[in-house]
C-alpha cells in the first residue's frame, strides 16, 4: 500500500521524505490556507520535493470552470493530480481532463454508487472519507471494503486512496481490505513507529550491554 501525506507544510513533507515512506501528498484548499500560503507557489514546492502524485484541489463548481483550473494546476508540475468533488460537474470534468492525459483524483466520496460513477469517468484515484462517516455512525472501513471488491470485479484500474484517516487502525485496516493509497496526516505517520514493548525491549538491550562497559565500534 502506498502512503501519501495529507498536508501543506513543506517543513513536514522535508522531514518525512527522509523516512522513505512518502509516496505522494495530498493537498487541499483548507490546508493551504492555514498556512497562510500562495497556492500555485506551493504546489510546486511540493511537486519539486516528491516524485509521485500530489493532488491539488479545485475550488470553482461548475465544469468550466473546474476545467480551466484543472488545466491550470496541472501545468504547475507534471506530477500534479487534480482534485475535484464528487459532483455531475465534477465527473465531467474528471472524464476531460483525463483525456488530456492528466490525473484526477475525485474527492468526498461517501458512496459505492459514487465510487462507481468515478471509475467509470476514468478517475486515477477515488478518495473515499472513512472518518467523516465513522462521525455520523457509519462504519468507513466498510465503504472500503465495498468499493474494493466492485473495483475487482470489473477491473477498473482507478486507485482507492482513504482519506480522512484519523487513527492507525484506520491503516491497517486500510491495507487488510487491500486499498491501493491512505493518506495520512504527518502525526498518524509518526505514530506507526510506536509500540510501547518496542520501547520496552529497546531500552533492556541498551541497559544490558550499557553493563558490559563495551562499543561495537573499538576506540
């Protein structure tokens, strides 16, 4: 399973790049604005930093509009993804764009029905909010599941990205299903590292040959 960072932050992606577990980011307008950030400046600083796909949002509604965005945010970078709702105008625009060779990842996903409508457009990713549902008592993990298996079955090559992860768990379950993507916040990616009897067992050894007075390198 692939792993993208779900943020805007250059400072983070730079620190995460290092872990070779960053396959590609994504961006929204929310998260940029937080930054205080221009955004085509901040696209391409990202985009110079990571090979894959970074998605960068739309935030017209209607076709036209949305395309004239989407060919503009492409521009910016080859590696760019375009994002855009899960709405008629937006799978319209997903079906042009690409045509144009360029990649589109459809966003705020909440439905199989949905899910389908986007494979059909030709969407390079489907981004489906497990947490948003989880919220309203719904059980996002099984949205997954569902989109996965229709995806199998009729061979769509468009990628399951789970968005709005929230926990580890969401990960796991995200890679048991067989999800093609999750993108994570920077904080849920730090958090895989840790299991308290990883730390418990580290600091044993240490303890142990600390006793020994030895070094693995001679001085």
């Amino acid at each position: 399973m692939k792993f993208f960072v779900d943020t805007a932050d250059i400072k983070q992606i730079e620190e995460l790049i290092h872990t070779g577990f960053v396959d590609g980011v994504t961006t929204n307008p929310s998260l940029i604005a937080k930054l205080g950030a221009d955004m085509s400046q901040t696209i391409k600083s990202i985009c110079s930093l990571i090979k894959g796909p970074v998605s960068a949002e739309v935030t017209a509604t209607d076709h036209e509009s949305m395309l004239n965005e989407g060919q503009y945010l492409a521009s910016l970078a080859k590696n760019v993804a375009v994002k855009v709702p899960l709405t008629v105008d937006g799978l319209k625009t997903c079906k042009k764009l690409r045509e144009q060779d360029i990649m589109v990842n459809v966003t705020l996903c909440f439905s199989v029905a949905q899910a389908l409508l986007a494979a059909k457009a030709g969407a390079t990713f489907i981004s489906p909010f497990v947490g948003r549902l989880d919220d309203i008592g719904e059980k996002g993990m099984n949205l997954i599941e569902d989109i996965v298996i229709v995806y199998e079955n009729y061979g769509f090559e468009t990628e399951v990205l789970v968005a709005s992860v929230r926990t580890k768990q969401h990960v796991v379950d995200a890679a048991l299903i067989g999800a093609h993507v999750a993108t994570l916040p920077p904080k849920i990616i730090h958090e895989l590292y840790k299991h308290e009897l990883t730390d418990k067992g580290l600091k044993a050894f240490l303890d142990d040959w600390s006793k020994t007075g030895q070094s693995i390198i001679p001085k």
